[in-house]
C-alpha cells in the first residue's frame, strides 16, 4: 500500500507484474498506468459495495494496471497480449455500474473505455449515429440535440456512463416506454471478443442467430465494444406531463396496464408505490420523522436508531394512507399533439379512480429524478446501506412480486419501489432497500483500522442479507432479477435461477467468445 | 436400426421416410430425449416447423416433425401474453387470440402459413412491427431444447439484462444451436383497422412517403403500393385501440405536404392479395426504392430502417425472376423457401471463428 490519502485511506501500490505490464502495453502505443491514484479509482464502481469499502477506506481489489487504448485495434493487440499472458482484462465504461460488474476481482489489466471517442458521424437523413464505446452518456446527447436528434436514452446515470457500458449492461432509461431498452437502438456494433479478433456485425438483413444483439448485455465477458451505429429520432419540440394519484396500487397499475395496451406511447410511464408517494410530496400527509431522516440521510444518530427496527419502518408505512402516484408524459411536435395523447390517457386513468393532480408535480418530480441516485452518498455516510433491485416481470405477477419482495426484507431494510419501464406485457419494479450498514462515515475516520475492517464486515453482511431475501423472494415469483444493471458479481448466485439450463448455453458462449479466459472473470458466469 | 429402438423407448412415434427416420414428439420432454438419443448416436437433424431446415429427413439421419405439438397452453388477454407450443400453426394461434379479443398483427403470408417454432427460428427471427416505427420479435422468451436434450426455459419478462440474451441463440437459428419447443409470444389488442390511401406520381416516391413516416415514428401496421398508368397508389392501415386514429391523422398532416388523398381507392386496397408469383424480402429503404421500378409492394414490420415485403412483379412472371430483380436491388429475399438467400452471416461480421467454436462447445450434432 502507498501513501495514506484523506478521503481514499491507503492507496494501492505498483506491483511488480503491474510496472512489467505498463512497459508491454507502452510498446503497443497504448497509454498506461500504475500510479495509486489510477489503481485506486479502478478498483471500485458505484455498487453499495464498492461505498462501504470507500467509507471504511479499504481497496480490496486493485488492478495491476489500467490502459486507455484508443481504437478497435489497440484494444485487439490488448486483448491479445492478455490472452498471451493469461492476465485477466476488465472493461470498464464510467464506471457507474451498480453490481460489481467492473470491479477487478482478480486483479490483471483494467480497460478503461473512455479514449474510445472516434468522431462522432451523425447520418441525420438515416436517423443514425456512429459513436465509440467511450462517448459519454449527455456529451452524446447534447452532440445530437444540436441537430434536433435524440436517442431517447436517458438513464439516472446519464452524466456519467459511457455507451459501451449502456452496451455491455443493456441499459434501460426513463424514457423505455417509447424509445425501448438500449438494445432497440442498436443497429450494428463493433467488439473485439476474447481472441483478439474484431467483430463488426452488419446492419441490415443478415442470417442466423443476432450476433449483435447476443452480444448486448454480455458484460465484457464476451467482447469488448469500440463502437456502435446507433438509431436516432428527431427530438420532440414539446412534452406533456401529469401527476395522477390513485387509491390503491392495484387501480395504478391497472391504470397504466390500460394505456400500454392503448397503443398510446407515453414517453414517462412512472408508479410509486405509497411510501415512493409520500415521499414526492404531492400526498397532503406530512412525511412522518423517522421516514423523513431516511429520506434525507440527515442526523446520523436517530436514522440508525430508526434502521435498527425496520420491521416497525415498514408497518408505519402500511398504517399510511395506500395511494399511489402515476407519473405519465407524452412528447410529440406541437402542444396538441401532446395533449390530445396524454387527454387520451387521463380518461383511461379516471376509470380506475385516478385523480388528475396537474403538471406541476410531475415537472418538480420530473426536475428532482436525476439527484436521486446522489442523495444516497449522505445515507452511506451516515451509516446506512441503500441497495437497489430493478426486478421485472409481466403485468398480471407485478403486484404479487412487489409484495413479495416487501415481505421477504419487511425485517431487513426499510423498502420503497416504483414501477417503470412500463411495456404493453408487463414492466420493472426497482426496489430500494435502505438498512444499518454500521457506524457513519465521521466515526470510522476517527477510529482504528480493526474497528473499520469490522465495521465494514458486518455492513456487507447486513446488505447482503436484504440483498438476497429480495431477489429469493423475485425469483420465487418467477421475476427476472435484473431488469437493466446487469449481473456483474452481485446477482451471480442467483444466475442459475433465472437461466437453469441455460446456464450450459452461458457457458459455451464464455468459451466460444473467450477461449482464454481472460475477459472480465469473475462476472456473470460464477 | 438401433437408434430406431432407442427413439421409440424415449415416447416419440418414428417413421420411415427415405433414408432416415421421420420423428413425432408429443411434448417437449419427449422431444429433449430424442434429441439426446440423436446426439448419442451422432445422427444428421433437421427439423420441421423450426425455420430453415428441409422438409423431409436427411440420409441417414432424422427429421423431427413438430406438427404435434400444437397446444396453446394460455392466452392472458389483459396483458397481452400467450403460451404456445413450437408446432402450434400460426394461424391456430391467430384464431384462439383472437377469441379473447387479441392479435398476432400482420404478418408476411409465408409466415402466418407457418408454425410458430418456424416464424422465430426462420429468417425473419419472430419479427414484426410495433408501434414507433420499430421492430420487435414477437418472443417475449423462449423454451429451447439445447443439443444434450436439456431444456432451457426462459422468463418471460418485457425485458431483460441477465448476460447475453439466450433466446437469441434460437431466434432466426433455423434450430441448429437449440430447438424452440415453446414460446411465450406478445400479443396486440384487436382492433379495426384505421385505412387511409394516397396517389404519388410514382412507387418510388410512394416509398419516400413511407420513410418519411418512420422518421416521425407514424409507421402503419401494413402497407401497399400498387403503380398504374396515372402513377402509384399507396394504402395504408394502422393498428391499435387509441393510437390508430391518432396516427392515422398524423401521417396525414405529414403527407399532405407532397402527395394528394386517394378516397376512392376501397379499403380492402392494403389486403388484397399480391398479383403472380410473389417473393417475400427483408430489405433497406435504397433497396425498396431501387425495387420501384420493377412492380407493387406489399409491406409489414416498416421500421426507420427498412421493413419486410412482399415483392410482385405487374405480370405473371415467374417467382425467380423476381427474386433475381429483389437481390440486384440487394433485398434479402426470404420466401418462398426454394429461393431463400442465405444472407450473410457471422462470418461476414469476423465471427467466423466463433460460431465454430459455439457450435463445438454446445455439442451440436454434424
């Protein structure tokens, strides 16, 4: 270990295979690394984990080294020079993944993406864009507003993904219901899988299985991606947006079941269940105070004191009034446009009892949605954990899921979820489950290393209790366990659930794709 | 024959055909054993109703024959699912939906002629148009016999990002990595259909219309051109119980810039059959265009970048001169079988060496 550093604790040191790689990946003309501060911001993502190692200051898995190539075929030679030396190579985007997925479990080389930048070539009159694996998430965004384009991908982690990770996650944003899941706006890739080849899948007809497509969500298991030819639309000059609150979760979610099966294509398709109601604040009820220090990680003492009985948490939530917010927004070219839709939409809704709230708390929600995956760093800081399930299934097994699942970690965590990614068969429910990880982040910067290191044990032991209560309680119901994030590390024990036999498929892919080995083990296959 | 024995013991009826054995599995079980028995004995296999293998048994080796397993096990009206066996016809399942008030949509003629397990194994991958000028495999998941005779049943989910998507190893597969046995398949509401009919000076410009109403995501559920001696007329019909009279406005405000109505043109205009001997493509919008020239367009599944087709040339000619007219216009064509192109594959995409090395490692028989 290196030089003690405030925030981080003890960086990670150079090891001697690390120095020998930098030099071999320098003779390629791909630009290393093996300084602390690069193995230290590698060796984590944005997973609950990864925030309880960086309060308890401790770097369990450091790469050796990190490379930033900047084409397909610097990456090939890369891919190749592991595969020769059998190091383990991690792709990594922005590393803004929540289950593991890019963390370095076993060391070797970390691939960072972000070089991947070829000029972006936008084919406006073809409604395409070509865009290397390492764009970030709102640079591209912004690159295509300028010509009145959009993907229409907007994911919490919109500021700072990269799109290969969008690629390798099957990423999913708040606009599904219109635009589809990342893999609907793929239209040809580029990868370099295991052996060093690249891959360049053709757009258009072409036959047999759809290499592009059973690429997607492979995690860099499979293949590294460089770059993807994307579709893109014209970028809607007006929006529509309602708040509607209905008596119970069973009206709201028969209520957008309805408008999916409308055929209407509302671009926000949003349901909370009571306490995600309560706690966006078009309910007349007050926030109850032990709820509120949750939702605002504020007053580190009284939130553990509260987290310690999250079983009373919950039953004060179901003692509270059972409404449920919908969130529905239309976009379109002119105002009427909208309108008429989303009117369409209201009438469907006032048959299941929903009460029309107006558009100003759905523009304050709409305003507040991408804060919310920071608001957790002040509940990990104060001593909690936050983990997030985004769980999916179809329509007729949504309610029975999600009340399964509160069942199963009534006693672990306090539970909240919304319901999107709303398709005409069915749609998502992401959980989040806020539990006593331990003591606040102030406390274990004051205290000894052993108090950290046993702070740090039983909060990942605490997580991992909900964590898997949850997605046994999913899988029991027949749920796929990962909507959009992913497998990574985090939800590989419960891989065999979801896949049973598939697995053997899984694992001929691994071999047929990674005949080494050497592609970000460790992750999806267990 | 021993594996004739073997076959018979796992439950399958056998049948001589030719040189080989014609195999009838009444369920998936029986049909993962065969399978496994096959694999035993290192057996040539192809299969009937799962897309892209012959009709009859190879020399030597056997032919499963899906036809009995036809049941529809479910049809959840309110949310739009079905559960379906591989051999189910696609016509069979389209009257049972519709019973309960649903669809399968418009589908290309070989397609509804067809098995279910043929429509997601064939060429077009279980692929149809959904609103938003998109395309979509009808598949919500599949259940796939795998090559050792186990089977692999996926969750059925609107989606999902568990690692690669597996269903896609048997979706446009042809059954040669996994045998679809079952699918779980979405379905449409049913509702009449929103027509709507347009001259244009030509059919290629009929065409431009068309891509002009994907790029504005107002793709019609099916579409049709048909040139005469005043210019080409385009049909159209839109689907969906809210949305189709709304779109059907839409393209309206949309071609009315540069083309002129067509109220008397009937509305059975868009179903009417093709003239002669039609072929059915997968193809690019240049593609379509450069087709224009040739004769009429049938259209399903319009998606920003192309759609399926159903090419007919003005006289009765002969099917391979269309055909021979939609690859210079570098279509895909599809059906009918005799003339389906091979497409490229993934050797033309760098994975040539994959693929082998896939079909090693899952123990698909030779």
């Amino acid at each position: 270990m290196g030089e003690h550093a405030g925030v981080t604790g003890r960086l990670p040191s150079a090891t001697a295979l690390g120095k020998a790689l930098q030099r071999e990946i320098a003779a390629l003309e791909i630009v290393a690394s093996c300084e602390s501060a690069d193995l230290w911001a590698a060796s984590r993502d944005c997973s609950p984990s990864a925030l309880l190692w960086t309060k308890a200051r401790v770097v369990p898995h450091a790469p050796d080294v990190v490379a930033w190539p900047e084409s397909a075929e610097q990456v090939a030679a890369l891919v190749r020079l592991a595969g020769q030396r059998r190091i383990p190579l991690v792709p990594v985007g922005g590393g803004t993944g929540m289950g593991g997925g890019a963390v370095p479990v076993h060391g070797g080389i970390v691939l960072d993406t972000k070089r991947l930048v070829c000029p972006l070539r936008i084919g406006a009159a073809r409604g395409t864009v070509d865009v290397g694996a390492g764009t970030n998430g709102k640079r591209l965004d912004e690159l295509l507003a300028k010509e009145r384009l959009t993907l229409g991908h907007a994911p919490p982690s919109l500021r700072t993904a990269t799109v290969g990770g969008w690629l390798a996650t099957r990423s999913a944003g708040l606009l599904s219901t219109r635009y589809g899941a990342v893999a609907d706006m793929v239209l040809a890739l580029t990868a370099v899988d295991g052996s060093g080849e690249i891959l360049r899948t053709l757009e258009g007809p072409s036959a047999g299985p759809d290499l592009a497509k059973l690429l997607l969500g492979s995690e860099g298991t499979l293949a590294i991606f460089t770059e993807a030819r994307l579709r893109v639309w014209r970028r809607p000059r007006e929006w529509w947006l309602r708040a509607v609150r209905f008596g119970s979760l069973r009206e709201a979610l028969a209520a957008v079941r309805e408008v999916l099966r409308s055929g209407l294509r509302p671009h926000i398709a949003r349901l909370h269940d009571p306490l995600d109601t309560l706690f966006a604040g078009t309910d007349p009820l007050r926030v109850p105070q032990p709820l509120k220090w949750l939702a605002e990680g504020a007053q580190a003492e009284a939130l553990r004191l509260a987290l310690r009985a999250p079983l009373l948490l919950n039953r004060l939530v179901d003692a509270l009034p059972a409404s449920s917010l919908v969130v529905l927004g239309f976009e379109g070219e002119t105002e009427d446009d909208t309108a008429e839709e989303g009117e369409a939409a209201l009438s469907i809704c006032r048959k299941e009892r929903g009460e029309d709230l107006g558009a100003a708390p759905a523009e304050w929600w709409l305003a507040s949605i991408h804060r919310a995956p920071w608001r957790q760093a002040p509940l990990f800081a104060a001593g909690a954990f936050v983990e997030t399930l985004d769980v999916a299934t179809t329509w007729q097994r949504a309610e029975p899921l999600y009340q399964a699942v509160r069942r199963a970690t009534a006693g672990l965590a306090l539970v909240r979820a919304h319901f999107a990614h709303a398709a005409p068969e069915g749609c998502a429910i992401e959980i989040s489950l806020v539990g006593l990880a331990g003591a606040s982040a102030a406390e274990i910067a004051g205290g000894s290393r052993d108090d950290a290191e046993a702070d740090l044990e039983k909060a990942l032991e605490n997580r991992e209790a909900a964590w898997s209560a949850a997605l046994a309680a999913a899988a029991d119901e027949g749920a796929t366990i990962s909507h959009h994030s992913g497998v990574g590390a985090a939800r590989q024990a419960f891989l065999h659930r979801e896949l049973g036999e598939g697995m053997r498929q899984l694992r001929a892919l691994k071999q047929a794709f990674d005949p080494h080995g050497i592609l970000n083990p460790g992750k999806v296959l267990p | 024959m021993i594996a004739r024995d073997d076959l018979a013991a796992v439950g399958v009826s056998v049948v001589e055909e030719g040189d080989g054995l014609r195999l009838t599995p009444p369920s998936a079980a029986a049909l993962a054993r065969a399978v496994a028995v096959v694999r035993a004995y290192r057996l040539p296999l192809h299969v009937r109703g799962s897309g892209d293998a012959p009709a009859n048994a190879p020399p030597g080796g056997v032919l499963f024959d899906l036809g009995s397993l036809d049941r529809i096990a479910s049809v959840d009206a309110a949310a739009g699912i079905a559960r379906v066996e591989a051999g189910c016809s696609v016509e069979a399942l389209e009257s049972a939906v519709r019973r309960s008030g649903c669809t399968l949509g418009p589908l290309l003629p070989s397609v509804r002629a067809g098995s279910v397990g043929a429509w997601l194994a064939g060429p077009t991958r279980g692929e149809r148009g959904v609103p938003g000028a998109r395309r979509q495999t009808a598949a919500l998941t599949v259940s796939a016999v795998l090559p050792d005779g186990r089977i692999a049943e996926g969750r059925a989910s609107p989606s999902k990002a568990v690692g690669p998507d597996l269903d896609q190893l048997a979706l446009g597969g042809g059954g040669r990595l996994c045998i679809v046995a079952a699918a779980w398949i979405r379905l449409f509401p049913a509702t009449l259909a929103m027509p709507s009919a347009w001259r244009f000076p030509d059919v290629a410009a009929a065409i431009g219309a068309l891509e002009r109403l994907c790029e504005h995501r107002l793709a019609p559920a099916r579409a049709r051109i048909r040139a005469g001696p005043d210019g080409a007329t385009l049909g159209m019909v839109w689907e969906g119980i809210l949305s189709a009279s709304i779109e059907r406005d839409r393209a309206a405000r949309v071609l009315r810039e540069s083309c002129t109505p067509a109220p008397e043109v009937p509305p059975n205009f868009v179903r009417e059959p093709p003239d002669g001997h039609p072929v059915e493509v997968d193809a690019r919008w240049s593609s379509l265009r450069a087709w224009s020239a040739h004769g009429d367009l049938i259209l399903f599944g319009l998606h920003g970048g192309g759609a399926f087709a159903v090419l007919s040339l003005p006289e009765a000619a002969a099917a391979e001169q269309c055909a021979a007219l939609a690859r210079a216009a570098s279509a895909r064509v599809i059906a009918p079988r005799r003339l389906r192109d091979a497409g490229p594959g993934w050797e033309a995409a760098g994975a040539g060496p994959a693929w082998d090395r896939l079909v090693h490692a899952l123990g698909v028989p030779p």
